[in-house]
C-alpha cells in the first residue's frame, strides 16, 4: 500500500511519497497543499482523517475538446508585498491557531478540518470546511467555500462554491472579502492552485465529488472505483480567459498508476508545465499547459507528493525523505549536512531553515505532531504551532503559501 495520511491510506501523498511503512505514509500526507494525490486502504479509518483524496465515483463525462470561456476582460490584482516580510510569527497557544502563522518565505494561508457527510445509500462525501487568512484581523476567518486556495502575497484567493464539484471560481480578495470576478465554467471542478507567479489558475474538473467513499456489505470495506477526473481549465487573470483541456484520471492499470478518486492537478517551479499525481513512483507524470505529455523539467527537484521545491532557494542543499531523523545533503556531491529530528521535511522558509513536521515528547505517538521550524544543522527549533493529534477526525491540516 502506498502512502496515505502531510493533508491517506496532505496529507500527503507529499508524504505519501514512497512506499515506505503505513504509519509514515500516514504522515506524508497531512501538512502540504492539497495536491491530490491520496492512497486507500481499505477499512483504514485512519486515511479519513489524513486530508488525503478518497475513492470517487466513475467518470461520467467523455472526453470534450478544449474550450475556451472569456469573462469581460482580465483582472486587475492588488499588488503583493515588496519586499515580503520574513518574520517569524507562531501561535502555539490555540489549536487550530488564531494568529498568522509564519516563517521566513512562507505562511500559513489557510488550514481545513475533514469530515464524512451522508450521500446516499453507502456512499458518504468527505468535505472540508476551510478557514482563511484575513489581512484586516492578522488571524483566520472559517469560509463556507468548498475549496480555497491562496495566491503568492497573501492578497487574493481562488474559492469554488461550496457544493463540489462546482461550476463557479471566484476570485477573492482578501483585504475586502469581496469577489473580484466570478468565472463560469461549463464542466465542474473540485480543486483550484495559483501558479507560481501568481497569475494563472489551474483548476481540476471531475464529473463527481472526488471525495466519495462508497463502503462494502462488509464493516470497515470499500468498494474502489475510477477518477471522476475529466480534465482541466488553465485560467490566465491577465486576459480573463480559461481554457479547458480534456485529461481522465489515471487508475490502477496505468503506469504509473493511481487508484485515488481525487487526482489534482499541480505546477511546476516555473510554471510552464503541469503534473498529475500517482499512487506510486515515479510520483507524477508531466504535462505541457495544453495537456501534451512531456518530460519533466530540467534542473528542478520535488518534495515528494508535493509541489514544493526540495532544492534550497540557493540550489545548494536538497531535502530528504521522511524520518526520523530527518536528512538534507549537499545537492551537487549528495554528502549529507545535517539531521534534523523530525518527521517530515515539508518546504524551505530560506537558505538554512525548513517548515517541518514535528513531534510532541519524545515522538512515542508519531500523530501528536504539528508545525516547527528547524535549521539544516538540527541544532536549532522553532515551535509555529500548536501540537496536535492528526488521526482524530477533525484535526485541522495547514497550507503554506509563499508571502
């Protein structure tokens, strides 16, 4: 079984990484952006509270060929920080927190909780209610969107309607809370992500609730089924157009495969490619913006399941799997230069510290965990927030956006 619980069989698949035991591929998915890329194993309640994707019903639409929607005109964007802030910021006397977590070129710009919901017969939808970055207040504010995602600079946000898979985008501000502009699209979609420069969507279209358990006859089974995936709308805010690209969902066939309901759709560093998760490795598969397969981008090194960079700003160190301890080497030799003792290594805050996964205690329950800040050496530790138990339903995830 492959990973499942960073935020399961975010939390991430970014910690679902390689096919490890099942209580670091728990982990993996619990901390980073929703990416999509979920593991299931069957009867394991543990994958609910993981934030990771669960089986889904079958594709419903056929392949369409691309459309383009045009909104009147582009849409002008508040104009993000210069330079960004780098402070620290922790909260680690509220869980989930009430104060801008923070830490070098990263901040917590939003966090959601998971729970099932009734849909008919055996089937359950796993929904995700989301709290927000609000810039007025320097804390968090609970939405009732149905996905969120926040752009670079901590300005503006990507929100879906609460009802996924939905055929409204918005684009929020956050300063105001007011939408700038509603796109509406002519197939639903479940998840959004800001490109890298802050001016594109990518939006993920399925043909059903990507989240959708259906359980068996028998207590604690579930019936697998394929990705509602149908493909995807890149939307450039410049000229206010988005275009939709056909693109299925893999399954358990393919190769690589992946046998998850929820198969997001992520960036490359420069943004000018997109990825598909899998269930395995290699751990994505890569695509021109147009949806042509393609290989992968020179020169650039992936957080595993996560669409973070391993390689430090500098280039000059690279982050290492799932511990504990955890490891960073030297990018140009592989020499290790540091152990850090953690669980998960999940995005660098600068040249010598990286946003982690850590434990409570002595790490006798790897679940009792939250957010620190750790430098390469080891020598050094920074709690951001407050430790909490990520197997309980309800445990809050974050998503880290850079500032």
């Amino acid at each position: 079984m492959t990973r499942l619980l960073r935020d399961t069989m975010r939390e991430w698949a970014g910690e679902a990484r390689v096919p490890h035991d099942l209580a670091d591929r728990a982990l993996r998915r619990r901390a980073r952006r929703p990416a999509g890329v979920a593991v299931l194993a069957a009867g394991l309640v543990a994958a609910l509270i993981t934030g990771v994707a669960f089986v889904a019903g079958t594709v419903g639409d056929p392949p369409a060929p691309a459309v383009t929607v045009r909104p009147a005109g582009g849409i002008p964007l508040p104009p993000r920080p210069s330079p960004a802030p780098t402070d620290v910021r922790a909260d680690t006397e509220h869980s989930p927190p009430t104060r801008l977590v923070a830490a070098g070129r990263l901040a917590m710009s939003a966090y959601y909780t998971m729970k099932e919901e009734p849909a008919g017969g055996r089937l359950r939808h796993v929904v995700r209610t989301w709290s927000l970055y609000d810039p007025r207040t320097g804390g968090y504010e609970r939405t009732s969107w149905g996905w969120v995602d926040v752009a670079p600079g901590l300005q503006v946000a990507a929100v879906l309607e609460r009802e996924l898979p939905a055929r409204r985008l918005g684009i929020l501000d956050l300063n105001t809370r007011q939408i700038l502009k509603w796109f509406d699209l002519e197939h639903p979609v479940a998840s959004v992500t800001w490109s890298p420069d802050g001016t594109k969507v990518l939006a993920t279209a399925y043909s059903s609730h990507p989240d959708a358990r259906e359980h068996g006859s028998e207590p604690g089974s579930m019936i697998l089924r394929d990705s509602p995936r149908t493909g995807y709308f890149v939307l450039d805010l410049g000229t206010g157009e988005a275009a939709y690209h056909p693109l299925p969902g893999r399954t358990g066939d393919d190769v690589p495969s992946n046998m998850n309901g929820r198969q997001d759709l992520g960036w490359s560093l420069d943004g000018a490619a997109i990825w598909a998760p899998t269930d395995t490795m290699p751990d994505r598969v890569w695509y021109t913006l147009d949806g042509e397969p393609r290989d992968a981008p020179q020169g650039q090194r992936y957080v595993g399941y996560s669409a973070e960079s391993a390689l430090s700003p500098d280039g000059r160190r690279v982050l290492g799997p799932d511990g504990l301890p955890t490891g960073i080497t030297d990018s140009a030799t592989g020499e290790l230069v540091g152990r850090q003792d953690v669980l998960q290594l999940h995005a660098w805050a600068d040249d010598d510290n990286v946003l982690a996964l850590g434990c409570a205690g002595s790490c006798g329950d790897e679940f009792d965990n939250g957010l620190v800040l750790v430098s390469v050496d080891g020598k050094r530790m920074t709690q951001l927030a407050a430790y909490r138990n990520s197997n309980k339903e309800g445990a809050w995830r974050w998503i880290l956006t850079p500032r």
